[in-house]
C-alpha cells in the first residue's frame, strides 16, 4: 500500500504596491479666451523687458548694469554701490507685500499670469505645437513607435528649445557683462569662463524646467503653493466651480433640455481637465496645484456658449459669493476688505518712502578713517595735528570736484588739499591733514569734530564724525 502524498497548495506571489503614483505626462489643449488673451500678454511684456531691456543704451553705458566687479549698479540714470544695500532690501520688501496683497486680492495671479515659470513654460509649450501639433497629435505621437518622422520632429523641437534656452541664459549674463562686449567675445570665440558657465547654466534651467520639470514646478518644488493657503480666506477670488448649477452632470445633445433630463449645466467633456497646465480637474473643488491661469474658465464659456448656456460655470469668484450666489459688485466689495486695504495702505506707502529717498539721495559718499600710524603730533608751529583718510565715492557720472572742511573745535583748519577731483563713478582715498592751535584752549583727549564735504557744481553736500586727539 502506497504511502498517501500531502498537497502543498501553491502560494500566490506577492503584489507589489508601489509607494507612489507614476507621473502622468500632462498634455494641455490649447484655448482661446478672455484669461489666455491676457496671459500671452503678459508673456510679451516680461519677455521684451527681459530680452530689451539688456540691449539699451543710458549715454555711453548700458542702462541696465549689474557691474558685480567694480561693485557699480547702474540702474538707467542711478548709479548705486553696495552701501546702498537699503535699497535693494526695500524692493524685496515691496516684492513680498505686493505678493502678500495680489494673492489676498485673487489667489495664484502672479504664478498664472506673470511667474517665469508660466511664462517660459508658455513659450516652450507653443513651440511644442507648432512642430508637433496639438494635444491629440502629441499624445498620438509619444504613443507611436520610433519612425523617421517620430525622430525628425522631437529632434527639431529639442534643437529649438536648446536655442531658446541659450539665448536666454546669454540675455541673463548680459546684465552683469555689458551685453555687447558678451556678444562680441561669443563671436569671437573669446568669452571668460565664468560667462560660458553662467550661460549654460540659466540655459539648462530654462531648458529642464519649461522642456520636462513644467507642473513638477508649481506642484512640488515651488514654496509659495505650500504656503499660499495661509494668505487665503473666504473673500478671495479664485477659479471656481460652480456646483450648485453643474450638478449632476453628464452629456446630452445639444438642443436638450438639462432640466427635463435631470441635468446640470455641466455636459462632462472634461475640456477644463485637458486645458488645465497642471492637470488637474477644477470641478473637484479648490486645490493648492491651481495656478489661477483661468484656462479652464475660458474653455468652460466656450462650451456654454455652443451649448446655448448661460457662461459662467467656471469662473473667478469667491467662496462666500458662490454660496451665497452675491452678484458681481457684491463681491468686489467684499474683496476690498480692511485687510487689503491694510496691505495696499503698506504697500503704497514703502513705495513712495523708496521713491522720495532715491530722489533725495545725495550723489556722494563719504568714509573717514583715522590714520592708525600716529594718533597725535605737534607740527612746527606748535600746532596739534591729525591725518585722516577720506574715501570719497562720486556716485555721478560726470567729474566732479569736492571742497573739504572741518568743524568742532576753535581754530581747527584744514592744512591739507582742500579741493579735491575724482572721476566719474570712481571712488578716490584722500589724505587730510586736520591742525589746532595749541592755544586753542582744548583739553586733552578725544574731541568730537566734524567733516564737511561739498560739490562744487552742485548743491549737495555731506557731513560725517569723526574725532580729534589732543595729547594731555
């Protein structure tokens, strides 16, 4: 008798659960309307500012020069140092209030409508249509195996963009390198290191970021959709969904009526998910990777007005107006609450601080420094003397000649040049040689005085502390 075989039942092989979601490509339709009008108005703005503005001519310099080695900021008629730093910390500050009320104003504006990210991804995606075609086109082509026409398309849009993305990173550089001296070393085969690294730098970034990275941007690597939320309330204006009307949706010809079929105003063509640069669906309420382009509001009112409905459906408006159904002017009285009005208050009020200090600012500055060899010596004469080192930075650009005095103790003079010349935009260390007499009547020790400085062709003039050493 043969002995009985036991069964080992066959295990199941163990399913694999990834930990994330595979990126799906993000293919956007194109659209046409009222917000997309006004982004590729916007798209020509920034971009004749950035790629003009590198070119113009301020008399025999470039208007716009960031000059980081001989630390000189020519800003058109400005010619500012890096003691000026205030500035530039104004402007941030202005930079981030103006972010702070646009986004308590109308959400993600900046992001949609003016943010390099936008605009570049904009111009990379146009170029992208016009040798691959439209949405259907290009996923029909990325889905397509490898052909002649496959190869020869993707390597003339590649080529494009990397010639875009170049020319873009030499505009950049061409703000710290006088642009026609850059263009001319490029030609020449003659360009620095440093520029060749910074061109193909900013050039990779454009290429990677507008080419391939696009929605990862705004989505993932971009802080301000993290933290957005924080500058939002009830009363601020995004792209919406209205529900209420929409629902249920679902598809039906033409000339029906939704209402006798239990229908919304929403026919479920999903246009808004194919035009959407982030591709996501709006209809599932308000979602941090919506950059407010309003793409998905102008498809949207193309569609109602094909199907005879009223526009709308998708639309910029608020929470508190949506449920409320408030009308137009309802809401923007709502939108200009004490806390916009707060920030535009600030706003305005930095602005024109920044504005009048610039105006007023003197054309000149000054640095004393003690001279550290001998604190104090009687001179033939008998008179007490100190040397000091002026630097003096002529912050115009033209010559200029400065007159040099001294005050804050009886009969102090100067015995030293008291005139002197520096070029334009230069800065120049002056020996000054200050002297009292011993009969002055001054006690011993250290003095507060005072140098002034004056233009000669002009009415400004500048005032700075130092101190004088009298020996006990």
């Amino acid at each position: 008798m043969s002995a009985e075989r036991k069964v080992i039942p066959i295990q199941p092989e163990p399913e694999l659960v990834p930990l994330f979601e595979a990126q799906k490509t993000v293919y956007p339709r194109t659209v046409a309307g009222f917000f997309q009008n006004w982004r590729w108005a916007f798209v020509w703005l920034t971009q004749l500012a950035f790629y003009g503005t590198a070119w113009l001519q301020w008399g025999e310099r470039q208007a716009l020069l960031f000059d980081l080695q001989a630390r000189r900021f020519y800003i058109f008629g400005l010619v500012l140092y890096p003691q000026d730093f205030i500035y530039l910390a104004g402007l941030l500050v202005i930079s981030a209030l103006a972010l702070f009320l646009f986004t308590a104003v109308a959400g993600r504006l900046w992001c949609g409508f003016s943010c390099p990210q936008t605009v570049y991804t904009e111009i990379f995606l146009w170029i992208e249509r016009r040798i691959e075609g439209d949405r259907s086109a290009r996923m029909k082509l990325d889905a397509a195996p490898l052909s002649l026409e496959k190869l020869v398309k993707k390597w003339f849009k590649h080529i494009a963009w990397i010639v875009f993305a170049l020319w873009t990173g030499f505009t950049f550089v061409g703000y710290f390198t006088p642009v026609r001296e850059l263009a001319m070393s490029f030609i020449t085969t003659r360009m620095g290191p440093w520029e060749v690294f910074w061109v193909l730098f900013y050039g990779l970034a454009t290429y990677g970021n507008a080419g391939f990275l696009r929605e990862q941007v705004c989505k993932y690597m971009c802080p301000y959709a993290r933290f957005q939320s924080a500058m939002f309330d009830r009363d601020t204006l995004v792209v919406s969904y209205d529900s209420t009307r929409g629902e249920p949706r679902g598809s039906r010809p033409r000339h029906a009526d939704p209402v006798a079929r239990g229908l919304g105003s929403c026919i479920d063509c999903t246009l808004c998910v194919q035009v959407c640069p982030t591709g996501i669906d709006i209809r599932k309420g308000l979602q941090y990777e919506c950059i407010g382009c309003g793409a998905c509001a102008d498809v949207c009112d193309g569609v109602m007005d094909k199907m005879g409905y009223a526009r709308g459906l998708v639309k910029f408006t608020t929470q508190q107006g949506l449920a409320r159904g408030w009308s137009r002017a309802q809401i923007w009285r709502r939108v200009l609450r004490p806390r916009v009005l707060v920030y535009a208050g600030v706003l305005l009020a930095i602005s024109l601080g920044l504005a009048v200090s610039l105006a007023l600012r003197t054309p000149f500055k000054v640095d004393v420094v003690r001279d550290r060899g001998a604190m104090a010596r009687i001179v033939a004469g008998g008179a007490i003397e100190n040397v000091y080192r002026l630097q003096i930075m002529n912050a115009t650009e033209s010559h200029q000649r400065f007159a040099i005095g001294a005050s804050g103790l009886p009969g102090l003079v100067v015995t030293s040049e008291p005139e002197v010349e520096v070029d334009a935009t230069a800065s120049r260390w002056v020996a000054v040689r200050l002297q009292v007499p011993q009969q002055s009547g001054a006690a011993g020790g250290s003095h507060p005085i005072h140098f002034e400085l004056r233009m000669l062709d002009g009415d400004a003039h500048v005032r700075e502390q130092s101190v004088f050493l009298i020996p006990r």
